[in-house]
C-alpha cells in the first residue's frame, strides 16, 4: 500500500571507520569522484579517480568490473551518493558511499 514511498538506493552510507574496514576486502575499488583540483584537500590512499562532472564519467565507469565493491567518496558525501545512484542503474550491486566525505575522512585518519 505504501510502495510509493519505498526508496529504490542501491548503495549504502557509511562512516570513514566502516569504509576503512571495507577498504581491507580483496575486492574492493576507492573510487575518487572529485575534480582534480580537489586533490588538493586529501584523498583516501590507493583511490581511482573519475571525475562524476565528466562528459564521459558513464563511459568510464562502464569500464569498471562490476563484481567488485566500490567504496566512493567525494567532498562532503552529496556527489558520491549520485555516481553511486548512477552506478546502481547501471548495475553495480557492492556500492558504499563515505558519509562526509574526503571531510569526514581527514577527520577519521587524524585521529
């Protein structure tokens, strides 16, 4: 009755401590969807980038093995969670998005 309201996310939020844990899987990609010059505020060790604001973002995540777990992160979390969305739809099923950000991320590795 209330299936209008059911969301259709196919990736999950998690906090810097769980995608640190999740980076330890054989499996897993940090993929980097920021702009270039946003490297310069930090960047999770051993990340991938591809730009989400890319003309060809799609075709290059279509180049991606879609069985392995992609832990995606941009600046605050907001970017990140749309290439997951994206992701999702086009068949990725092991997406994580980093809660905060690079922000967030800075903040777990300093402490």
């Amino acid at each position: 009755m209330f299936g209008i309201f059911k969301t259709n996310k196919k990736y999950e939020n998690v906090g810097a401590a769980q995608f640190a844990e999740l980076m330890r899987e054989k499996n897993s990609v940090v993929l980097d969807v920021r702009t270039p010059e946003e490297l310069n505020d930090g960047a999770v060790p051993g990340h991938k980038m591809i730009n989400f604001f890319d003309p060809s973002f799609q075709q290059k995540v279509a180049k991606l093995d879609k069985s392995k777990t992609y832990l995606v992160y941009c600046r605050s979390g907001n970017r990140s969670g749309n290439a997951c969305k994206a992701m999702g739809d086009m068949g990725f099923e092991k997406l994580y998005n980093l809660e905060g950000g690079i922000s967030a991320w800075n903040r777990f590795s300093a402490a």
